[in-house]
C-alpha cells in the first residue's frame, strides 16, 4: 500500500468502535461493531480532514474506493437505501461512512447516529464478511487475516 502519511494512526474513537478489515489503496476500510447494518468506514491514510484538502489524485481514488465499497453492499446486502457521509464533527479525521439501510432497520427513516441499540459482530461472521470481500473488491486490496478491533 502506498504510504500517503507515514505519520498516520487511526483516531481511537474509530478504532474503538470498529473492526479493520483491509488495507486499500488510498485508505483502511473499517467496519462498524453493530451487525445490526451492513456500516463501513473509508479513513484515508492522509494528513488533511477535508475532502476539498486532498489533491485531485486522491480525490479520484477516494471515489473510487467509495463506489466499490458501496457497489460491495448493494450486490451482498438486501438493502433499500445506500447512505454516504463524511461529515467529521465530532472524530475530525477524514472519514467516509458507508451505510447499508433497510426499511425494517430500528431507525429508519431516521438517522443511525448517536443511536444505542446495537449487536456486535461475532466472529464468524466477521471472517465471512472478509472472504465476500476478497472475492469483491480489486486485487490490490489488502484483506486483514486477523480480524481485531481497529
């Protein structure tokens, strides 16, 4: 993987909340503890919090890991809705969220932010959510064997 920021480490607020899954081009994809919906995470391995900040480049390949993440939960998951948002008001690292939403998920329509309800993962299902993964997602993806907290 290319080393964007040698500098990086992922906030511990991500990292406490989430598994890491892999390592792709530009960032890691993380997966948020609550199996209850399909959440990932794009955190570019970058030194900016902006999407605006990242050069034209980055900006590209940060899409285009969005769009194969997102094209990963569209064909895995029965969903109804996609949600993307990077919005970074309270953990400021650039961060993309990647939602898969079913109308029959606790908060719909609303918002899953702030929200208590939730199952982790087990971690058999953690390790079938890496091997969909390794059969979606471009080769140059790096899919972790070890599945840990982030």
């Amino acid at each position: 993987m290319p080393a964007d920021n040698p500098d990086f480490s992922l906030d511990p607020r991500l990292a406490a909340d989430c598994h890491l899954l892999a390592e792709m081009e530009l960032s890691q994809l993380l997966l948020m503890n609550n199996a209850l919906l399909p959440w990932y995470i794009l955190v570019p391995r970058v030194d900016c919090d902006e999407l605006h900040q990242l050069s034209h480049e980055q900006q590209k390949q940060l899409f285009e890991e969005i769009n194969q993440v997102s094209l990963f939960i569209k064909t895995d998951q029965s969903i109804d809705k996609l949600n993307t948002a990077a919005i970074g008001n309270i953990v400021r690292q650039m961060h993309i969220h990647i939602m898969g939403r079913k109308t029959s998920d606790p908060w719909w329509p609303g918002t899953v932010w702030g929200t208590t309800q939730r199952r982790a993962y087990k971690q058999t299902e953690l390790d079938e959510i890496k091997r969909r993964l390794s059969l979606e997602l471009p080769k140059t993806t790096n899919i972790l064997q070890a599945t840990a907290k982030a």
